[in-house]
C-alpha cells in the first residue's frame, strides 16, 4: 500500500528545511518487530532548530507522530497517515557535565548513554544497559530497569512542540509514572540532562555487564519483539498473570507469546501486525477470564488497520475461544 506523496507540498512550504523527507517509507524495516506499513512522510531533522522550523510551518492538517528505535512499538498494517519524525545524528550528541551530569541527545541509544557515563564515572545510569530503546524513547516511556527508572535520574527534557515553540522541561513537569510521561503526546524530545552519582568506571562497567548477562538469560532479547507487552497491575506480575492463564506460547499466525518470558510476543518470522494485536488481545481477554484483572499495553500501537479491518479488543472478539 503506499499513500499520496506529501514532498512537493512540504517542501514548498518549507524552503528552509535542511533534514531530509521521505516518501511512504516502510516502518517494518526500523522497528524491532519487523511488521507494519508505511509512514505517508519519514522526516529526519537536520538538529532541534530545523526540527522547530518543520514543525512551525507543517499544516495543522497533518497527523503528527514520533518514533524512537521502534523497540516499544507495533506499527499497524495500514501505516501512519501524515508525519512520522524520527530524529538522527543531528541529535546523537552526548556530554559530560560537572557535578556528576550527563547531558544527551534524544537520538542516542540508551546504551550509548549508559557506557558514556560509566567511562565518565557517573554511577546510576547503568539499568539503561538493558534498555535497547534511545533516549527519546526513555523520555516518553519513563523506561526502567533493575529497579530504576528514567525518572530517577532526569535532571531535566528539552521538547520542541507541534507549533515549534522550544521547551525546558525540568523533571516535575515531565510528570513521569509507570511507564509513562504526563507531557503532551505531539512534543518531540530532543535532549536530556541526567544525573547520577560520582563511581569508579570499573564499576560501573561490571554492573553494566551483569545487566546484560542477566538480561540474555530471561528475556528473548534476540527477537522481533516489542520488550514487556504489557504493564504490570499494581503489586502483580504480568508475565504471571498470563502464565496462570495459560498463554505461555499460546501462537495465532505468526505471532507467539514467548515461552522464555511470557510479558513479551515475538513475530516468529512471518508474523503480521495483526497477528501480533490480536494475540495481545487474546492474552488480555484470557486473563481477565482466569483472575479478573484487566491487563494493560505497555506496547504503544501506532497506525492504521488495513481498510476496514478491527484493532484493538474486536480482535479477540473475533477469534475462537
Ligand atoms: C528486548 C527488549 C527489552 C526491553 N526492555 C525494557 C526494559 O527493561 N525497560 C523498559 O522500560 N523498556 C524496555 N523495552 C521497551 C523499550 O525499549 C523502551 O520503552 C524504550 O524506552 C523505547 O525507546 P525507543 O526509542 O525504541 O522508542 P519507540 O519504541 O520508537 O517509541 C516508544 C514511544 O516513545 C515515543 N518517542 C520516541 N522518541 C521520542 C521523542 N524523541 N520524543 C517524544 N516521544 C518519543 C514514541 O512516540 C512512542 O510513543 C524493551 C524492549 C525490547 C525490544
């Protein structure tokens, strides 16, 4: 499928632009799971000013929406309609700071950001070891680990708005919970300064290793997956919740729920997005069946359906018991 070609217009507009615009550009190739369509418009901005630029003369008509790494995501098979920004090296920068900070662009790799501060010798920072999402990403998703999480470390975000307006955001007003962020959902991140502690590199870098050993034994982390599929409810496992309801490798189509750990799905090589949705939904029906709670996606789902087809919980009504 492919959608109207939005570049003559845009750049029109925008005589200015310096990031580059593409056209109906297949989002399956930059997300983890592989699957779903196009965005009408993939745009990369040159840094933060050209960003604001862009987004203070793109027509109000345009849906608007960001992408990350795609580690959190589930494109659906009909593609997003209007812009999908996706930031890159014009915000991949990274700097120490005195006083045990560390200040980065919303592009770089959670990773990255963690071995930048372990080689500075800020201690703290090393759960993003486990994270394999970028820091625009984190932002949005107050992603954690290991008993941390973003907000435990954010001194404060920069934003750009969809009327281009730059933003400071210090860490109240970000106003992150469990796996989210209270800002907005058309502000676009495009730095962070964290803080950590003072530590020994060495240390920090052991602690970095043991993430990653402990993550390659308990997560499927080789896959196309989507990471936790779903919330944990208060004071429960999800992954629990679906095992007692016996959706360990409970498969539909292409998509099965992991047996090495049950909170994630995988697209087991020819997986669809709806494949993946409605094995999600079903999880979700079976569990509310078997204890009566109402499991929630962490998963954010982004797009449209192909024409006419059902999302969300009208996928599990259709299906079989
Ligand atoms: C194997 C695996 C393991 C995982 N383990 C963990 C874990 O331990 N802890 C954890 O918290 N998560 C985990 N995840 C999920 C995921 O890595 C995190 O949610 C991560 O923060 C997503 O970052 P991303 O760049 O991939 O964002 P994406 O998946 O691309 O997007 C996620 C959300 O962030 C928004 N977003 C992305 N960039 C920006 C930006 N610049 N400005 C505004 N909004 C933005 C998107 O619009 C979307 O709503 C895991 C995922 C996988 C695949």
């Amino acid at each position: 499928m492919s959608y109207p070609d939005l570049r003559p217009e845009i750049a029109a507009r925008m005589p200015n632009l310096r990031g580059r615009i593409a056209a109906n550009v297949a989002l399956a190739d930059i997300t983890w799971f592989r699957v779903g369509g196009p965005a009408q418009v993939l745009f990369t901005p040159a840094d933060e000013a050209d960003l604001a630029y862009f987004l203070a003369h793109l027509s109000p008509a345009y849906p608007l929406a960001v992408i990350g790494l795609g580690s959190n995501l589930l494109v659906r098979s009909g593609g997003v309609p209007g812009v999908v920004v996706r930031l890159g090296r014009g915000f991949s920068q990274i700097a120490v700071e005195p006083g045990a900070r560390i200040r980065a662009g919303a592009a770089v790799p959670d990773l990255k950001l963690a071995r930048a501060a372990a080689e500075a010798g800020i201690a703290g920072l090393a759960f993003y070891r486990g994270v394999p999402g970028s820091v625009g990403g984190a932002l949005r998703m107050n992603a954690g680990a290991h008993g941390r999480e973003t907000r435990d470390v954010l001194i404060e975000a920069r934003a750009v708005d969809r009327s281009g307006t730059i933003h400071t955001l210090p860490l109240a007003a970000m106003r992150l919970t469990y796996r989210q962020g209270g800002v907005p959902l058309d502000f676009i991140f495009s730095e962070a300064l964290f803080a950590g502690t003072p530590g020994a590199p060495q240390a920090i870098l052991r602690e970095m290793e043991e993430v990653a050993q402990y993550r390659e034994a308990t997560q499927p982390i080789r896959e196309r997956t989507g990471g936790s599929t779903f919330k944990n409810p208060p004071g429960l496992s999800a992954w629990k919740l679906i095992d007692e309801a016996g959706c360990r490798g409970l498969r539909i189509g292409g998509a099965k729920v992991s047996q090495l750990h049950c909170n994630f799905l995988i697209n087991d090589g020819d997986a669809t997005a709806e494949d993946i949705e409605r094995l999600g939904e079903v999880v979700r029906a079976r569990v509310r069946a078997a204890s009566g709670v109402n499991l929630q996606w962490e998963i954010i789902r982004l797009g449209l359906p192909t024409d006419g087809r059902p999302v969300g919980e009208a996928l599990a009504e259709a299906y079989p018991p």
